[in-house]
C-alpha cells in the first residue's frame, strides 16, 4: 500500500494488467474488454462497485494505445469508510466471470455502438485526427487508421472472453493503493 499526504479526500486502487500492443491482434479484444468493464456509466464495475455494493464512488478502467506493451488500468475511488480490499475482490468477480461466461451479445452490441459513438466525437477535431494519424504511423501503417471500425465490429464474445483468462489473470497484474492522510 502507498500512502500519501497529497490531500486525497478518499483512497484510490489502481489495478494494472500488462496489455498487448496495439499492432497485436488481441489489442481489439482487450479494449472491448476494458469498455465492458469500465467504458460508461452503464458498465459492470461501475454497476457493480457503484451502484450495487456502493464500496466506491467512481471507476475507471482505460487502455494505452502505444507501439509497445501496453497497460489496461482500472482506477478506483472509494467511497468514505468502505473497504479497499472488498472493491478489489469484485473487480476480480467480475473478470472472473467474463472469463467464464463471455459477454452477452446485447452487451457486446451496446459496448460498441458507445465506442463508436466516443471516437467519432473524439476525432471531430483537426488535432486530435492528427494525432491519431502519427499514431497509426509510428505503430505500423498509416492506412491501418481506414481498418479500425472493421477490426473493431470483429471482436467476440468469445474473443472478450479469452483475453479476460490471458490478460487479467493475477500473475500479470499490479495492484497499488493509495490511502489519504498518512506518511510515506
């Protein structure tokens, strides 16, 4: 545990899983399950920490999207007095169950058209399509930019499912908490 005298108002848990790279053709499947886990407001940690158990006031989960190895990294805030260790163990329910059940296809669905609709007005600006150019580029092929939506819609349940067992499992994780109010 880290402990901090930043003036957090609240303990935080990070939890990171190595991720491929974006060239990787399991790049696709880790972001969707990344989405499933933590995309919106509507997704299953944020259901399950927030709204159920209401052990944590916010959730995020968000992938890099580099040429190299790559971080899925789920951050989450605790609500006031609950237990770190409680909301880390169903983070990994949840995983869990994913890695066993797969996505229901009305949720793989709904993950998506909410991907979609967050890149479409992510790349409305002049800058941020730049960006994204030079990131192409750098990873592999400029033109792999014009393949994205079609490597994006072929993402399975099935493939959701086989990254949560890959790439989520406790060998490929860290885990670091950082409590308000005490010294380092």
């Amino acid at each position: 545990m880290v402990t901090s005298e930043l003036g957090i108002p609240s303990t935080v848990i990070f939890i990171g899983w190595r991720a491929p790279s974006t060239a990787d053709s399991d790049w696709f499947a880790v972001k969707r399950l990344g989405e499933v886990l933590g995309g919106t407001a509507g997704a299953r940690l944020t259901d399950s920490l927030v709204k159920t158990a209401g052990v944590a006031s916010n959730v995020n989960v968000s992938l890099v999207d580099s040429a190299g190895p790559n971080l899925l990294l789920a951050e989450l805030v605790m609500a006031p007095s609950k237990d770190p260790a409680q909301a880390e163990s169903l983070v990994y329910q949840e995983i869990e169950k994913i890695g066993r059940d797969g996505v229901p296809q009305e949720e793989m669905e709904r993950v998506a058209t909410d991907a979609r609709r967050y890149r479409t007005f992510q790349l409305v600006t002049t800058m941020v399509r730049a960006q994204v150019l030079a990131s192409m580029t750098a990873i592999a092929r400029a033109d792999d930019i014009n393949e994205w939506e079609s490597r994006d819609r072929r993402v399975t349940s099935e493939d959701v499912k086989r990254v949560a067992r890959q790439y989520l499992a406790p060998a490929n994780r860290t885990v670091i908490t950082v409590a308000p109010g005490a010294k380092q």
